[in-house]
C-alpha cells in the first residue's frame, strides 16, 4: 500500500495525469475505505475527465441494455439431443458420457417425454447401439426393419408425435469393422471404405428410417454424391417430405473418443480418414457444402463443433441453408471432467461454449448438454 500510494502522489506531482489514470483504477481496488485514502484516489482519478465520446461500456451498463445489444441468443428451441437406444430392458449409465444411457425403447419413450413436455427440447437424434452377435461385414443390421432404431422410430412417433425424431445413417455400429461403409480389405493388410456400395446400403437404411416415420434423416459417414442419392431414393418412396440434415464437414476427430466407447464401435482396423476431412482443411468444407446444397440437402452440418467455429463461420457466409454444429461426445467430456475436478463453473462454462457455436453461425446444435441447458435456461 505505501508504496501505491507513494507511486501515486509522485506521478499526481510529476507525470502527465493522463498516464494516472490507468494507475488509478489499478489502486482502486487496492484503497481501503479510510477517509485520506479515499481523498487521495479521488484527487488521482478525477484530476482530470479524458475526452471520450465513443465509451462502449456505455452499453454494457445494466443487465437490460446488455440484453437490449446482445446479438446472438441460445435458445432449448436450437438443441437436439443425441441418444443411444439398445435392445432389451435395461436403461445402463454410460461410463464416457456421464449424463448419458444406453435406453430401451421404453425408457427412452419415457426420458422423451420429460426431454419434450417439460424441457421443450424439440428433436433427438437416435444412434442404435447393437450386440456383438447383430454385427456383420457388411452392416446388414442397420436396415432391419425390426432393429432397435427402427422399433425406437416407430415407439417414439406413436407416442410423442409432435418430437422431431432424427436418425443417423452409417454403418460403424452395425460393421464387425467398425468403419461406416462396406469394407474391402488389401490384400496384405489395411482396409478400404468403398464408396459406391456403402451409399446403397445407406439407401436401404435410411428407407427403412424412414419407414418407421423418421422426420430427419442424418448420413454421417462422408461418402460422396450421398446426399443426391438419398434424395432421389426417398423421393421415388414417395418420402418427399423426410429432410436431410448432411454431415458436411465431419472431420477426422480425436473428439469422437467418448462416443465409440459408448457404442463400441471404435474401428477394428485403421482409421477414417479416408473419407472424414483432414483437420487441417478449411476451403474443403466449402466445397463439400457446394455439393451437398446442389445434391438437395435441407441443413448443413460441421462437426465437432469448438475446434471449428471457423468452419462453421466461413459456411454461414457461404450458404443460405441452415447450419448445424455437433457439439461432439469429447468436447462434452472435457466440461464435464473440469467440472467435476471443481476446475470450471459447469453451467456457466456449457452455456458459453453452447453461445460461442451459435455465435459462429449455427443455427443449431447437437449436444449431450441439451437437457442440462434446457433446465438452465428455462431458469434464466
Ligand atoms: C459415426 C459417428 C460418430 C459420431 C457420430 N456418428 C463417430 C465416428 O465417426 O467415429 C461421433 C459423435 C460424438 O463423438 O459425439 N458415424
């Protein structure tokens, strides 16, 4: 303190009292209430106004003008929920995603419920998650009109008809490979993701999701010309009015971690990046979001989303379709393990991060933080 306020009274004495100031506002903090301290910062502070017209905090100076200029807003009416359904009875806690279950069709009927009635989440993306025994090289499991997803389709629309459902279309948890198409393997070791076949056999299953009364139907495997594919193959089944939301620019992650855990359907052999993009690559997501548009998708998606606020700006100033952004299964697992060490403010720290990918330009977001927000900002 002495030496603030030595330091205080020499540069009142002897500098220029602009350069006060910022020494000033520094001790503010650090005066106690005594009255001679007060004087002193009063003298030092005040001593002269600087000549400011343009003050930006004049806009930050209540919570109502703050909420007057606020420019972008998160909202339960951009969430969609991903969820894991199983056969069976059981409803099983996932170790990687805290916060998260395997669901039987009925528990996840009555989970949605809750998630629509009182939390107003308006869409949940379903991904099946199948038994070692239904895995096969080729991934026939995923178009069973009996599966899990299509039985948790049908149950969910039956019930709830007002819920947008999704599904995600990709073969990983139905392939002994765990890779998202119809695998070739090299002689001499390695495997191939062959384009052309892996898109029929996402036609046949996104048929039959759309059969059971899909509303939206989610090809997250990156094979090209998929989207012009799905299109037609809906059309000509006179499913016209199911959408598209295209993973656009999914990227080869290390974000998707969580996710393969709670599935089991991390790749048998090698990796993705044959087909998912090169983090390193920017333009190539425009590109892909040129085709998609032109192949008749009805919402872009990039993901995951934090990593690539970038991406997601530079397609917003490319396309007038609406853009998703998957807030991904590791990027949900981070916030949960800072805040469960007690490191960040859990609430605080998701809604901010949920904001920014809004911000960047999505209109929505996938996440596994959908309920918990949805609380949150029903309290707000
Ligand atoms: C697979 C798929 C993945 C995710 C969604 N669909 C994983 C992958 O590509 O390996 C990741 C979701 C997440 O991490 O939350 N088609």
């Amino acid at each position: 303190m002495e030496i603030i306020r030595i330091f205080l009274a020499r540069e009142v004495l002897f500098q220029d009292v602009r350069r006060t100031i910022p020494l000033g506002i520094v001790a503010q903090n650090m005066l106690d209430s005594s009255r001679r301290q007060k004087k002193l910062f009063r003298q030092t502070l005040f001593l002269k106004k600087m000549k400011l017209p343009i003050r930006p905090r004049r806009n930050r100076k209540s919570a109502a003008m703050r909420g007057m200029v606020r420019e972008t807003a998160l909202s339960v009416a951009n969430l969609i929920y991903p969820m894991f359904v199983q056969d069976g009875e059981n409803d099983d806690q996932i170790e990687s995603l805290p916060g998260c279950k395997r669901w039987s069709v009925a528990g996840l009927v009555e989970e949605c419920r809750r998630l629509h009635g009182q939390l107003g989440i308006p869409c949940v993306d379903l991904f099946g998650v199948v038994e070692q025994s239904h895995k096969t090289p080729d991934g026939r499991e995923a178009h069973n009109p009996k599966g899990v997803v299509q039985r948790a389709v049908q149950a969910l629309k039956a019930e709830i008809p007002e819920l947008l459902v999704m599904t995600d279309v990709a073969l990983d948890p139905y392939s002994t490979y765990g890779q998202d198409g119809i695998v070739r393997e090299i002689p001499g070791g390695g495997v191939e993701v062959l384009n052309d076949e892996t898109v029929e056999a996402l036609i046949l299953q996104a048929l039959s999701h759309a059969k059971a009364g899909a509303d939206i139907i989610s090809p997250s495997d990156m094979m090209d010309g998929r989207i012009a594919a799905l299109r037609s193959a809906l059309d000509d089944a006179g499913y016209e009015g199911v959408s598209l939301m295209s993973y656009t620019a999914k990227y080869a992650s290390a974000f998707y971690g969580p996710f393969r855990g709670a599935l089991g359907s991390a790749p048998k052999f090698g990796d993705k990046k044959g087909y998912q993009m090169d983090p390193g690559n920017a333009r190539e997501a425009l590109r892909e979001a040129t085709l998609d548009e032109q192949e008749g998708a009805d919402i872009l998606m990039v993901k995951p989303a934090t990593c690539y606020l970038d991406v997601i700006a530079a397609m917003r100033a490319q396309t007038n379709l609406p853009i998703a952004a998957y807030h991904v299964s590791g990027e949900y697992l981070m916030l949960k393990a800072a805040a469960s060490s007690g490191w960040l403010d859990e609430k605080q720290a998701t809604l901010e991060t949920l904001l920014s990918i809004r911000r960047a330009g999505a209109d929505m977001i996938l996440t596994y933080a959908a309920p918990q927000a949805a609380e949150w900002l029903s309290q707000e």
